[in-house]
C-alpha cells in the first residue's frame, strides 16, 4: 500500500474501531509526516480528503478532530462493488463459497426480526479487484422477501443488483468494527498472515421488512472507506 494511502487507511481504522471517537484530536500534519516517512505535503493531501468525505473536520490554528458521527452518515451510502471495482478500470469477478438454505440461529433471526429456526438463505461469497479478493460478504436473506435469491448466478450478478431488484431497499443500519480474520476469513481473502480488517455489520429494510443481514470483511491493506459528503442535503443510496 502507498504510504499515501497508508495514512487514510491507519485514520479510518482509528475511527472505525472507536478508538477516536466524535471530536477526539486527529495526529498533525508534522506527526503523521514522522511517523509515515512522508513530506508534509503527503499528509496534508490525506487529511484534506478525509476532510472532503466528511470523517474529519479541519480548524485553523486548532487543528484536525474527528467529524460529528452525524456529519459522517454519508460516506457509508450503499454501493455495488463490482461497479466500484469497474469504475478504477480493475477486473471484478466473484467466487461463492456458500450458498444455501438453514435454520436461523437467535442472532440472525433477531437481524431479519423472524423467530429463532425459521428458514433462512445464507450465502457467502468472496468479491476481487484483478487477482486479489477485497471483500468477503456474508449474507442471510428472509426468503419471504427475495423468494429467488438462491436459484441466482452470483458469478455474472452482485446479491446486491438482485436484491435492489426484488426488494427496493428503502433503510439500512451499519456498524463498523476493527477485528483480526479468522483462519476462514484469510483463506477467503487469501491472506498469507492475518492482518488488521475492516468489517461491517449491515442490515437493510424494504418497505415490507427487513430483507437482509450482511457481514462484510476487508483486509486492511487493500480497503479505504470514504465518500463524498454534501451538506444540505438527503444522502444519496443506490
């Protein structure tokens, strides 16, 4: 990873873990430059794009603080990531790991608010940019909602496109954690060693309920979360 990127990336799993709270100072330009090995201009330019996605917040003669978590709701609009993928120019395919149906255990029927046992479709599937996998997803669907979902080639759509489809998503819910991979997850990721990842927690909801429940991994050296923050107006989700 460009030291560049490593920058964004060490100030996001900061903020993602919770280990930098809601206005909790952010290092200065001249520190992370040190820390890093970089020129001040390199981390100037990193600060001022977190500043863009609306994760931090930069005063001058006071210095840089993480952003209000409200004013941070934006960069976590929901995406397809083979279009994301597409857009740099890169190669998206997918493998699928998982694919079927199963009882719910309490915690997922809790996710998709359906009794502890009931019918549920699980699927896993590991999403590359070129030759490297940069996310696994896990997903349990309420079958009421998506009747087809496991009759779908994931290989030529995202469970994304099919269920935006199905059942427009009208509300989603996210948590954000820093955790290590399990053996599973570095084989899915193809990760030599383990390594710090990103993972996200996300439920979303149609207008008859929610639809599904999904676990998303990143490894941290191939991953930056961010986005384009606009005040004044509703976040934009697709």
């Amino acid at each position: 990873m460009a030291k560049f990127s490593s920058i964004k990336q060490h100030i996001y799993s900061k903020i993602a873990s919770g280990e930098w709270p809601e206005h909790h100072p952010v290092s200065s330009e001249n520190a992370l430059a040190q820390q890093f090995k970089v020129s001040r201009m390199t981390a100037r330019r990193a600060l001022q794009e977190l500043a863009d996605e609306g994760l931090v917040v930069r005063t001058k003669g006071s210095g840089t603080f993480v952003a209000p978590i409200k004013s941070q709701t934006s960069f976590m609009a929901i995406r397809n990531i083979a279009d994301e993928i597409r857009a740099r120019q890169h190669d998206y395919h997918a493998k699928v790991h998982v694919l079927r149906k199963e009882a719910a255990s309490d915690l997922i029927a809790e996710m998709l608010n359906l009794s502890p046992g009931s019918t549920v479709f699980h699927s896993v599937i590991s999403h590359y940019e070129d030759e490297l996998p940069v996310q696994v997803e896990e997903r349990y669907v309420n079958p009421a909602l998506a009747s087809a979902y496991l009759q779908q080639d994931y290989h030529q759509l995202t469970p994304h496109e099919y269920l935006c489809e199905v059942s427009p998503l009208t509300e989603a819910s996210h948590e954000i954690e820093a955790v290590s991979p399990s053996p599973q997850i570095c084989q899915w990721l193809k990760l030599a060693r383990p390594e710090p990842c990103l993972r996200i927690h996300r439920r979303t909801w149609s207008a008859e309920g929610v639809v599904t429940y999904a676990i998303l991994t990143h490894p941290g050296s191939r991953f930056s979360l961010g986005g384009h923050l606009q005040f004044g107006a509703a976040p934009a989700a697709s």
